[in-house]
C-alpha cells in the first residue's frame, strides 16, 4: 500500500513536528527533484530542506581541470570527460583557456562522453592515439571506470581518475562545530552500489536521523517523513525508502571492482580542502593505465588560486549548505547558467543550476539592496 | 535523372537543374498544379483579410518519426496562418540542397511535402532551389512563405486577452521535441515515441465560431512556458499553468534523465488557446470531440496582479517558469 506523495505530504503534516528542522539532501537528483516539485513551497513551514554536498563536478578539485586541460593541449592525446565538466572554470590569467570548453577551441582534441563505454569505443577507434578519460564522480561513476578497467580496457586507453566517495563529507560536517543539519536524507544511487549500511554513521555515532531515498517526489517525501518520525519519537534508525532498488550491501560485484581497481586514499575538495578517506586512486595493478603516472605532471602552485572558487563565488559554502544559492552575492549576477563562475551553475548536478533553472532568479543580496532603497 | 546524388550541376540553371525541378519537384508536386516555367504567378484569394507568414527549417536529424523536413515545412508555416485565425491557401519552397545529398532522400522528402500540402489544403505556388557546396549545408535547408485568408468569426491577438481567462491545449506537449532528439541518439537513448507534427486547422477553425476565443498559438520551440512568457510580455498578465498540463510518460522520463523541462520542449502540432472563462468548457468540449483534440485539457489561467508564468505542481507546489535561455535541443525545426 505505497502513499502517493500527496499522502506523505499529508501524513508528514499531521506529525505535528513544530519545531525547526533542517533536513540535508546530498544528491543533486535529489536537489531537482525537490526544486522542480516545488516541494519547499508545500512542507510545513517549520521543515528546511538544504542541498548538500551532492554534485561531484563542483568539488571536483580546480587542479585536476587545470590538469586535463593541460594534458588535452600540451600532450598529443584525446581526452574524453563528462559533458558537464567541459564548462567548469579554473583559475587562470584572462588571455589563457579557463574551461576545457576553451581548451577545446584552443585545439585541445577534447570529446564530450555520457558513459565509459564511449571513452572505449573512442580508445578502440583510434588505437594508435592515447585517449585519456578525465574521470570526475562520486561512487556511482566511479564503479563503472572501475569496471571498465577490471574488464579489461584497451591499452591506449588511460584514465585521470577525481572520483570521491560522499560520506565523508557528510562526516566531516557532523565532525565540525557546526553540521548546519537535524537530518539526511541520503542518495538513494549511491546506497543502490554501496549499500545502505554507509550511512549508518550518521544515526549511531551523531544521533541523526537519516533516510536512504530515491528521486521521485514520493520517495523523497517519505524520507522526509520517516527523519521527521524519528525526529518526534526520539527513536533513530535508517530508513530505507527506496527499497526499490536499494538492498543491503548494495552491488556486490560493483564493490568487490570498486576495491580491486582502487583503494581509498585521502582527497582534495575545491574550496573544501582535504577530507580523510575521501577519495579513489588507481591501484600499482592499474598503473599501466594511469594518466598521472603516464604524463608529467602540469601542476603549477605559482599559479594564483591555485585550487580555489573563483573570486567571490560561494560554491564551497552552497556544496557544504552553509548557504542557499541565491545567497551568494554572484548568483544570477555576475554568475548564470550562460556565463558560469563557479561551478555549482555548471553541473546539472549543481544546486546554482538547479535554482537557475527551476525559477529562482533573485538573489537575496539584490533583494536586500532594492529593499534598501525603497 | 540518372543521378543517385545531388551535384552542383543541379543548380546551375542548366539541363540538370531543370530535371531536378520537373522530375522530383513538380512530378511530386503535381496536385499543385506548379507552373514551372513562369518568372511570377497570379493567385486568387477571393475575399477576406490576407495574411502572410514565413519560416526556415534546419531540423536535424532531417527523417524522424512522424515526418520529416518535408511535412515539417508545410506544418510550420501554414499552423502559423491557422493559430491567427486565417485558412492557408498558397505556399512557396526554396530549397537549399547541399551538393552530395542522396537523390533517393531528396525524393522522399519532397513527396512527404507534397503529401503534407494536399492534406493542409494548400498549395505550392512557387518555388526555388539551390545547391550548396559540400559541407555548407546540413543536407537540405527549407523555407516556406504562406499565404492565407482570415475566416469569419473571432479575431484572436494578444491583445483580446483578459484577467480571468483560461488556457486549454490540444494534446500532450513535448513530443515533436523529444522525438526528434531521440531520432539523434545522441544520448544512447532510443524510444518509439512519434513527432506530433501536423496541420492543426481542423483544431484552430472550429473555435473561431466562439466569441470568447482571445488568443491561439501553437507551443513550437520553446514550449508552452514561452507562450506563458509571450502573453506576459504582451499583456502584463500573469500565467498560472496548473498541475494539469498533459505529458507523455517518455517524455517525462527523458527530461527527468536529461534535466529538461518538458514545458520548454517543443510541439509541432497542438495549439494552446486563451478562451474566455465562461466558454473554455465548450471550447474543450470541441477539441475532445475531434480525432486531433481528444487528449485536450484546461492546463492554466490568466491571473492579474500576478506577473509571472508560474506553474503549479501535482503536490500543490509551485515555481516560477522563467523564460527560456539556452535550448536544450537546438534545431528541431
């Protein structure tokens, strides 16, 4: 007898939870969905819903981009990356590329892909050339490179490998003075390949309430109302509301290739800054088709900003939901979809984006501004 | 003709050329009864207020299912007569053909856009072709002007609309659009959805009998929310779509796997029309009876004091729909 996500929202009505809840989402599937439900306009008032750090382009560290976009223009490769990374500005002098987009149109033969099963057609297709696959993602990207490699990819095939696990940036909030969350609602893909159990952290060792979901209103809904619950009945446990697709354990065969092909080492977030046992790196089995072992390497730490946000752009804090995104003072400013200065209005992914394109248009600082005035 | 391909020899004003233009054009178009060999054409409108209109047609991939660029350049111009309440009577074609096209295509093509021109009742009065050199063209370019005469009844304009009044469409919205971009499996995605494309005067005429009719228009690139933005601009009322606007289950699930909104995505047969509130049953009851209309709903109101295109959601949520900036899916048309 599933609820509709009408019946949830009722049924999460009647709780009679009145006091202040923020409820931190670490998914940008989650953050679209609730955006373009409209859902902030329909739970009860006293009910936040905060985007998290749920977009692995926007923490993708400024220095890999800099480092494929160097790659694709110095080396004589092809370099493939995720559509949503071509646009992701870096840190450089006005006159030079700043995106792997201007790399491009500087002659830097670089390819837009939507999968890893692209980057090895690519690789096949042109077996005299080296083709490097910038590899950004959290976990659920991540398992496929690592599938992909364990199945044998072709040897002209070499892979820069940025991906992330997401935890330990919710760890590494509820380890600061200040989580800025009373609940999670965790990524139901993620779960689907790591399984549930990730997150139980959150409930045992924080005495949060968290709910695994999925990306239709209903399910996001009900993890709403199940953290809500635990919230009213002092009862805490994780709850699986995408029971759909998430089983306990998650995806044996996509864990046992995750560990095989990578372990898990310490990682740079852009603007974050290192967080322990965050992120993936190629195992010595795999060197042969590793792109930072392969090339020298571009890294420039004369270069300014080297590894930060954009100047004045607040991606960081929207990434750890210390703010909204129109609370940053470029959003719909200086920084739009079209013109992006950071990359949280690059990525699909990305909560900017997801404000942008789901109505908000105004930024708080201009509404206080035109206050002001009038 | 000999030829399996289009050469630059097919726009030379020569012989070949005039092969091209009897054997695949006018042999095609034949129920237009296209008079090849003038420079200029008389052509009779009887009675009534001319109107005129134009539009290009670069859709990519050139076939998808349910038409093509042929069916689509007479459906374009001539829904655009129809949605400002005339009849279409003539069309003219230019053709840009680039040099290499295969013979065959050109031919399927041209037959599917003389089909579609019996079918929308209008016919082909002049025309022109040309040939590009390889690589200057996408296959084949198309444009057409038609020429219409305004029918008796309502005379619908942005300017008729009023506080109040209610917004209906024919059909489901964002087929032709997502059709299209599955024709390019771009995305390693594949479906069987079918453009809507098509003549929409059957859907059009029959509401010029209401004296409520304020405004028609059919939802082609940028989708329903810029029709929301255009009445916005034009009128300085605010547009409130309700939870109620009809999209197909693989529409819907290709934007939610591409982050599109099917509310910008593009139709190339249905109409949206702003009718006044005590006559929008009869005007759906109308629709509903015709074999184009049967899916049409009431799918919004005009609201002053309001002005945004705001759209509600099934949760009783609402956000704004801003107005389109960057097309997801450029050339569908």
């Amino acid at each position: 007898m599933a609820r509709t996500a009408t019946e949830w929202l009722e049924a999460l009505r009647e709780l009679g939870v009145e006091r202040p809840v923020r409820i931190m989402n670490v998914c940008g599937g989650h953050e679209r969905s609730i955006s373009i439900a409209g859902l902030r306009s329909v739970v009860p008032a006293n009910i936040e819903l905060v985007p998290g750090p749920g977009c692995p382009v926007c923490i993708c560290p400024e220095e890999d981009v800099y480092e494929a976009m160097q790659l694709a223009l110095h080396e004589d490769i092809t370099l493939v990356a995720f559509g949503d990374m071509l646009r992701v500005p870096v840190n450089v002098p006005k006159k030079d590329p700043r995106s792997l987009e201007q790399a491009k149109a500087a002659g830097g033969d670089i390819r837009p892909i939507a999968s890893p099963t692209e980057a090895v057609r690519i690789a096949r297709e042109n077996p005299e050339r080296k083709v490097v696959f910038f590899a950004a993602g959290f976990e659920t990207t991540t398992a496929p490179v690592a599938a992909m490699l364990a199945e044998g990819a072709p040897e002209n095939l070499l892979v820069l490998l940025s991906g992330r696990l997401t935890w330990p940036a919710v760890a590494m909030l509820l380890d600061s003075d200040k989580p800025g969350f009373d609940a999670l609602i965790a990524p139901g893909h993620v779960a689907t390949v790591m399984g549930p159990e990730e997150w139980g952290f959150v409930v045992d060792k924080h005495d949060i309430p968290a709910a695994v979901s999925g990306f239709t209103p209903e399910s996001l809904v009900a993890g709403m109302y199940s953290v809500m619950q635990q919230l009213r009945d002092g009862r805490r446990d994780l709850d699986n509301c995408y029971p759909q697709v998430v089983r306990p354990g998650g995806n044996a065969e996509a864990r046992r290739q995750l560990s095989d092909v990578m372990e898990v080492v310490d990682a740079n977030w852009r603007g974050i800054g290192v967080i322990p046992a965050s992120g993936f790196a190629l195992r010595d089995a795999y060197a042969a088709h590793d792109a930072r072992q392969h090339f020298q390497s571009y890294a420039d730490e004369s270069r300014k900003r080297v590894g930060e946000m954009p100047p004045g752009c607040d991606c960081a804090k929207v990434v750890l939901g210390k703010i909204y995104p129109n609370e940053c003072r470029l959003y719909g400013a200086a920084c739009t979809p079209r013109k992006p200065i950071g990359p949280c209005m690059v990525s699909d992914e990305g909560a900017c984006r997801i404000w942008w394109s789901s109505g908000t248009r105004e930024n708080v600082w201009e509404g206080r501004k035109r206050d002001a005035l009038g | 003709m000999d030829d399996d391909r289009i050469s630059l020899a097919h726009g030379n004003g020569g012989r070949f050329m005039r092969e091209l233009i009897e054997e695949v054009f006018a042999k095609a178009l034949e129920a237009s009864e296209i008079d090849v060999q003038a420079d200029a054409v008389p052509i009779d409108l009887g009675d009534g207020e001319v109107l005129i209109t134009t539009d290009g047609f670069t859709v990519q991939p050139l076939e998808f299912p349910g038409g093509n660029i042929g069916s689509l350049a007479v459906h374009g111009t001539t829904n655009d007569l129809a949605v400002a309440g005339a009849r279409p009577m003539y069309l003219t074609l230019n053709a840009f053909i680039e040099e290499g096209f295969e013979m065959e295509r050109l031919e399927r093509i041209v037959r599917s856009l003389a089909d579609a021109a019996v079918e929308a009742g209008v016919r082909i009065s002049a025309g022109d072709t040309k040939v590009v050199r390889r690589g200057e063209g996408g296959g084949i370019y198309l444009a057409t002007t038609g020429v219409g005469v305004r029918l008796p009844g309502a005379v619908p304009s942005l300017k008729q609309i009023r506080d109040g009044d209610v917004m209906i469409v024919s059909g489901p919205v964002g087929d032709h659009g997502t059709a299209v971009m599955l024709a390019r499996e771009e995305f390693g995605l594949r479906g069987d959805l079918v453009s809507d494309a098509g003549p929409v005067m059957a859907l059009t005429e029959p509401l010029l009998a209401l004296d409520g009719l304020r405004f028609m228009r059919d939802p082609t690139r940028g989708g329903i929310a810029s029709i929301g933005h255009e009445i916005l601009k034009a009128t300085g009322l605010g547009v409130r779509f309700e939870a109620t606007i009809p999209v197909r289950e693989p529409v819907q699930s290709v934007c939610e796997m591409l982050g599109y909104d099917p509310y910008y995505l593009a139709c190339e047969g249905r109409v949206v029309a702003v009718v006044a509130p005590d006559q929008a049953e009869k005007a759906l009851a109308i629709w509903q009876a015709l074999p184009d209309g049967k899916e049409a709903v009431r799918i919004g109101r005009i609201v002053a004091g309001e002005q945004r295109v705001i759209l509600e959601t099934p949760l009783g949520g609402e956000r704004f729909l801003e107005e389109l900036e960057d097309d997801p899916l450029p050339r569908i048309c």
